[in-house]
C-alpha cells in the first residue's frame, strides 16, 4: 500500500517540476516574443510584413508546445497558457495595424469620405481658474480625422490639474453615437476624465503613466489597454480589459471577458455603476451585454497558484461608489471644487 502512495506522489512531484519548468519557458519566449513585437516600430518598414510572419510562426510554435504540454499542465495552467497566447496574438494584430496607417481606420459598413487622412486641432477658448486648468480642444490637443469623417482618434497627454469633457469635441451632431473616438490618455495628473456622452460610441481607449486621475466613461466597443497607472480610479465598461504594469488603483468595470493584470499590485475591482438615462442605448451601440459582467473573474498572470491572487481583490459592498459628481458638471469654469472632489474621491476609493 505504501509502495503504492509513494509511487503517486513522486508522479505527482513529477508533474508538478514539469509544469514548473514549463511554465518558466513558456515566460521567457513569451518576454522574448513581447520585446520584439516592441521593436517593430524601430524597424524599416519594407521589413515589417517578414518580422510580422516571423513573430507569428514563433507564437504558433509556442501554442503547440502549449497543446503537447497540456496533459501535464493543470486546468489553472493551461487556461494561463492560453489567454497569454491569445493576447500575444492581439498584439501582434495591433502593432501591425499601427505599421499600416492605410487599413488603420477601415470601416467596410460606411462609405469612406475625403481623400486624404488629415489632423487638425480645433480653436476656442481656453478656460482657466486659479485652481482648474479646464482643457478644451484648443489646447491643442491633437485630434485624428480617418477618412471616414463620423471617426476620430482623441489623444489627450502632459495635463495637470485638469477637468476634460468629451462634449468640447462635439459639434453638430445629428442622432445620439453618432461619432466614434478612440481615446489614446496618456501622462495626465490630478484630472478628471469625464468621457461620457449620449452622442459618442468610443471604440477604444489606451491609457499610460496616470497618476491621481479620475476617468469616467461609457461603454467601450472593443476594449481598454492600461499600462503605468497609479492612484487613480477608473469607471469603465468594455469587451476586453487589460492592465499591466499599476499599482493602488479602483476599477469599476463592466466586461464580458475575464479581466487581465499582469504585473499589478494593490487594485481594486467594483461592478460598473455608471447611471445616465442614456446607458442602454450606450450599451446596446457598444454591442455592450449590460446583463452580462465578468469583473471579479480576474485573470491575474504573474500568479500560478488555485488559490486567489493578493494582487487583487473586490470593493466591499459597502464602500461602492455610486455617485459621480463629474458627470453632471456642464459648465467647469463654475465648478471651483472639482479639484477638492476629485482628491475625495480618490482617498475614499484608494487603499495603502
């Protein structure tokens, strides 16, 4: 009987070093992979298409070891491996779209308008407080025009102390979503981000390096990209969720696939509680389920075990924030709190 026992568990110690060392390959080609899908933009462009099947035979190669390792690996494993190739895959994706202005911005279901993809910065008048730097589009805030003119790409970078409202991009708008932004946020301070409107269907939002910053949006049509953020709160809604690289943050989120940290620490997740009149018709132009939200089903990639990750954990019922003053503050050059508000907010949502 012994002889038995013993003989399972050293199959069992077996399997575990296997899945191990497996595990510690699978990180480093992965790494490797990463780095140089990074690198791509340093690269001539006649090359990319090369480098691009070259990556992609390389994660093909990584997904069949995957599969042969598989009746080793357990269930938690395997399921790791997978999402991870999946998201290499989607990178992957990106960086060409990226290296491919021409099909960036393709729409097939609308008839493209203009002939040539232009970038203008819009021209009105700056609002500013003593305590509130108010950014409006004319401060000269990039904004993208693709060619299809119901389309623009918002990029909002290096601000401090601001209060941002989609609604300074509108103009002349004739049925509710009828505008689709992508949002690309980066490098912003003690803001608050109010990205919620009726009129707006955003495709995508990419965020880097916040830090003591609210952002408020509706719900997004495809998905979320967060990278070096900091100390901030985020109410978002999305198909995918993605944050790398952040620490001490609160999400409330509404996502129909499983969420994904990656080298976080100390976050927060909350159910989505966004309240506009609007938000199902939000919902339904996003493709968004509104019955349908995975965000305490986080997929945490720097932790193997069964047992529940400590990178993360949910909001208690209790401490659930509910209230968005943002949202309902149309006219900032009024509103001399919102900084006041904004660090409220964030002491009561953040932990240590």
């Amino acid at each position: 009987m012994s002889s038995s026992k013993d003989q399972e568990q050293a199959i069992k110690q077996s399997k575990e070093a296997f899945a191990y060392k497996f595990w510690q390959e699978f990180q480093e080609e992965r790494g490797a992979i990463q780095k140089s899908m990074n690198e791509l933009s340093q690269k001539p462009r006649s090359s990319i298409p090369l480098l691009c099947e070259g990556l992609l035979q390389r994660i093909s190669e990584l997904e069949k070891k995957t599969t042969d390792a598989s009746r080793f690996l357990p269930s938690y494993d395997q399921r790791q491996s997978i999402l991870q190739i999946r998201v290499l895959i989607e990178d992957l994706n990106t960086k060409k779209a990226e290296l491919a202005p021409k099909s960036k911005f393709s729409f097939k279901s609308r008839k493209a308008t203009g002939s040539t993809e232009k970038s203008m910065t819009v021209e009105s008048n700056k609002i500013v407080n003593s305590d509130l730097d108010v950014v409006t589009p004319n401060n000269e805030i990039p904004i993208t025009n693709s060619l299809n003119q119901n389309f623009q790409t918002v990029t909002l970078n290096y601000r401090q102390n601001c209060y941002i409202n989609v609604n300074s991009y509108l103009t002349n708008l004739e049925e509710p979503g009828e505008k689709v932004m992508d949002f690309q946020i980066s490098n912003l301070d003690h803001c608050a981000v109010n990205l919620v409107s009726s009129n707006v269907t955003i495709g995508a939002i990419h965020i880097k390096g916040l830090k003591d910053t609210i952002i408020m949006s509706g719900p997004v049509k495809s998905s979320i990209l967060i990278h070096d953020c900091e100390r901030c709160v985020f109410l978002i809604g999305c198909h995918q969720f993605r944050m790398h690289t952040s620490r001490q943050m609160t999400i409330y989120l509404h996502t129909t696939s499983h969420p994904i940290i990656e080298d976080c620490h100390n976050i927060l997740f909350a159910p989505y509680t966004l309240s506009v009149p609007s938000l199902g018709n939000m919902f339904e132009a996003a493709k968004l389920d509104p019955t349908n939200n995975k965000y305490d089903k986080v997929e945490d990639f720097n932790w193997l075990r069964q047992q529940a990750s400590p990178n993360w954990q949910t909001v208690l019922e209790n401490k659930i924030f509910k209230d968005w003053p943002f949202l309902h503050v149309d006219d900032p050059k009024d509103e001399e709190t919102v900084l006041n508000v904004l660090n409220e907010i964030l002491g009561s949502q953040l932990t240590s």
